[in-house]
C-alpha cells in the first residue's frame, strides 16, 4: 500500500482505532489498579568510611601501621567492601533470620529466601564513594486494598535499615578478629624481643665487666644512635610483612610499597656502618674506622638499643590492637536511614495507561493496514 492509502485508510477506521486503544487502556488501567503486585522502594545511604591515621613508625616510612594493612583501613577500599559485604550470603541471611522474612517469601528453605532477597535489593556506590542501598519488595495480587500495602511498604524500609545494621555487626566483627590474630602475633614478637634485648643486656653487661669499659666515645655515641634507630625499623618493617604474609597477596601494592621501603633502610643502615673511605663527608665516624675495642662496645650497645626500641614499638602496637580488638562503637556512618515510602514504584498507573493507549493504538492501525493489504493482494490474484 502507498502512503497515501495509508492515511486514508487509518482515517476511515480512526474512530475504531480510538475506541478500540480506550478499551485496551481502560482495562490495563483496571488489572494494574486492581491485580497486579504494588512495589515499594527504600533507600539509605551511608557516609564514605574514614580515612585512617597512620602513626608511629608508619609516619616515618610515609605508610600505615599494621591495622591498615590487614583491611582496617582505606576507606576507597572499605566502601566497596561495604558494598559486597551487603551482597554477601551472610549478610543476607542473616537479615532474613532477625525479621523473619521466611513467611514475606513463603519458604521454610533459608537458601531460597536468600536467593529471592538477593534479587530485591540494589547497591550502589558513587563517585564520592557514598553508598546508597535500595530494598523493593512488592505486594501479592489483587492487594490494593488490603493491609498488606502498608506492611510491605514499612517493611522495605525495615529490611533496607537491618541490611545496615547487620553490615556493622560483620564489620566490627571482622575487624575485631583482625585485630585479634595480629595482637596474637605482635605477642609473640614481644616475648622474643624481650629475650635477646634480656640477651643483649647481659652480654653487654660481661663486656663492660671484663674489659672495664662504660662508656664509648661522644661521636660514635651518635652514629650509633641512628644506627640502632634505623635497624629498629628495619626488623619492625619485617615483622610487617610478616603480618602481611597471612593477610593479603604478595603482589598486592600494599606489600610491594612496604618491600621498596624495607630495601631503603636496609640501604640506609649498610651505608651507615660500612661507608667507604673514599666517599667519606660526614662528621659522624664509620664503624669501621673505629679501634676494635671500641666498636665490640659499640655493637653490643647498639643491639641494646635496637632492642629496646623495637620492643617500645612492638608494645605500642600491642595496646592498639588490643583496644580494636575490644572496641564495640559503630563503624558506619548512616547518612539517610530508610523511611516508609508513601508512593509505589510500581505500577505506575497513568504513565503505564498513557504508554500502553499509545502502544494499542499503532498495534490496532497495523492490524488493519494488515488486513487491507491481504485483501489488496487477494483481489489482485484473482
């Protein structure tokens, strides 16, 4: 058929294209109002995690201390965390389990539940890294008029609220733990420190006794300083990695950060005790240069100190984890807690109508322009 036909066509039946689309329109308007489910949404939302504070020995090496790098800090990290930690199985079930959702589901089977909830809610994570959680859950048919509206739609936002109630309890719990194993660890470490600084001690002590030697020289007093400070961090830094060894991969840019930093000081500490005559500028004597009386004082001196020191770093560590391991304080931000949504989602009624009017009314000319054109085609054959 040309253009023309067409139109001319669609004018001789606009008055039952137009009928024929109200029918349609009225009576998707009706089974929408009266049949199918109402789904109502609720979101909340929670602030960007904080950034944590490095101190100690990470300020020295322009890192974090051990707590950040088993996941208790980084906040770019720790809001995508958040966000799988909500998808996550446990989470779920565990959302399921306090509002007792089996009944919403009708299931008995925690597995299928899950797997429907799942379905239910969306999160998501902005530019700002704030994370916004949206729960919808609709009603059953023919409920516009029943109780069931208002309880499904207080119940998105209760579900919405306890998804963010039970994220904090698995945070706290994970970071509790973490800070547990690590305490457990650094424990260690301070039993054996205690050991060779006792070791040290007395080792120095006999030396001091049987040479009848107290004190060393002003100038070498200070290289030894620094030296005892730098392989002080050194086997701290040590103890680090070996903390990563359980936590995370050895490629992971948190690992190789604390390996470059690791090769800086051991660079750092070689240079300082076997300089080179040759590059000699300092003021401060080489270790090397010293008599050997004076440098077997030196050397048991400055494992005194190395020591003594790693074991005041390893103790001040200890103490931070063993308050994060008791620590019980929220630790998430909830910007906007979810309320009870006034409106549906879903439908929507006149948009809905107003679409499927529209829809009808191009399905309705097609159909006759269909027919025209067969019996075009018919009278043309015979």
């Amino acid at each position: 058929m040309k253009y023309e036909e067409i139109i001319e066509l669609i004018k001789s039946k606009l008055k039952q294209i137009v009928v024929l689309g109200i029918v349609v329109a009225v009576l998707s308007f009706l089974m929408m109002f009266f049949v199918v489910p109402i789904k109502y949404q609720s979101q909340t939302s929670l602030l960007p995690p904080e950034e944590s504070s490095s101190s100690g020995l990470g300020q020295l090496l322009g890192i974090g201390d051990v707590s950040d790098f088993i996941g208790i800090g980084s906040s770019n990290a720790n809001a995508q965390l958040y966000a799988e930690i909500i998808k996550s199985r446990t989470c779920t079930e565990k959302v399921i389990q306090n509002l007792n959702l089996f009944e919403f589901f009708d299931t008995d089977d925690l597995q299928l539940a899950t797997e429907r909830l799942n379905k239910l809610i969306d999160v998501e994570v902005t530019k700002e890294r704030i994370l916004i959680l949206s729960v919808t859950l609709s009603t059953g048919y023919f409920s516009r008029f029943s109780d069931e509206v208002d309880s499904v739609a207080a119940l998105s936002a209760r579900t919405a609220n306890e998804f963010i109630i039970v994220l904090d309890e698995i945070n706290r719990e994970k970071l509790n733990q973490k800070a547990k194993n690590t305490r457990l660890f650094i424990e260690q470490q301070l039993e054996i420190t205690k050991e060779k600084l006792k070791l040290a001690e007395d080792s120095l002590l006999n030396f001091q006794k049987v040479n009848k030697t107290i004190s060393i020289p002003e100038q070498l007093q200070a290289s030894l300083d620094n030296a005892a400070g730098i392989k002080s961090e050194i086997l701290f830094t040590e103890i680090k990695l070996n903390t990563l060894d359980y936590n995370m991969l050895e490629t992971s840019p948190e690992y190789l950060s604390l390996q470059k930093k690791l090769k800086v000081l051991n660079e750092t500490y070689n240079n300082l005790i076997t300089r080179e005559s040759g590059k000699e500028n300092d003021f401060l004597p080489a270790f090397e240069d010293v008599p050997q009386l004076a440098i077997e004082l030196a050397r048991l001196t400055r494992e005194v100190k190395v020591q003594n020191e790693l074991y005041l770093l390893l103790q001040k560590q200890f103490y931070k984890e063993r308050i994060q391991e008791n620590k019980d304080i929220p630790t998430v931000q909830v910007l906007d807690a979810a309320i009870v949504p006034m409106r549906p989602v879903s439908p929507r009624l006149f948009f809905s109508t107003f679409f499927i009017f529209v829809a009808a009314l191009f399905l309705i000319s097609s159909y006759y322009i269909f027919l025209e054109t067969r019996k075009i085609n018919k009278e043309k054959n015979n």
